[in-house]
C-alpha cells in the first residue's frame, strides 16, 4: 500500500553544522557531544557547535559527553528540534565525508 505523500517525513541532508540553514527543513549532523542536560544535548562536529533540544520523553542517559552520535531533527533558531539521537562510536566520519566528496564529483 502506497505512503500517502502527505504523511511522509522530509528526508534529513547531511550537514556540516556551519552549512545548517533556517532554510533547511530537516537535516542530520554527525559530531561529538561536548555537552547534554536532561533533554538536550551540544554537538560539535569541528565546524560549529550547535544544541539540540528534545522533547522531555526522548532518554537521553544512554549518551554522554564524549560519545560520537548523529542527531536528525529541524533547525530552529540556531539550534535544532531534536527527532532522533544515534550513537556512532566506530563510524569513520572521514571515510563517510571522502565518500560524499567524491559522490559530489561524479554528480558534477
């Protein structure tokens, strides 16, 4: 049964957080928590820092200060709505951004 096109998500670009705009609808940051509250966390990925913020159901104790994670979420007044928080310990985020650039090319 199709999804009705209604209902369905904006899918989430990958971003740098100096690249994230108010213009963006939905976008995915990959970084290194360097802060976290009860209900949000800052995620810096060497480009910026930017604070997530998720709704008080979302738990957030399984993720600290250190940790590699990929937020997906909204931007909003220079932060983000936060929708999902993912750890990535043993990602290879320079393998992962060689592989964008060189996708980027052959698009070219």
């Amino acid at each position: 049964m199709p999804l009705n096109d209604d209902k369905r998500r904006a899918p989430a670009v990958h971003r740098k957080i100096e690249n994230v705009s108010e213009e963006d609808i939905r976008v995915s940051v990959i970084g290194t928590v360097v802060d976290k509250g009860e209900s949000r966390v800052a995620v810096d990925d060497g480009t910026g820092t930017i604070e997530v913020v998720f709704d008080l159901s979302k738990d957030l104790d399984g993720f600290d200060e250190s940790d590699l994670v990929r937020v997906v979420g909204r931007p909003s007044d220079g932060s983000m709505d936060g929708e999902v928080i993912q750890n990535f310990e043993g990602f290879d985020v320079d393998l992962y951004e060689e592989i964008l650039e060189k996708l980027g090319e052959f698009r070219s």
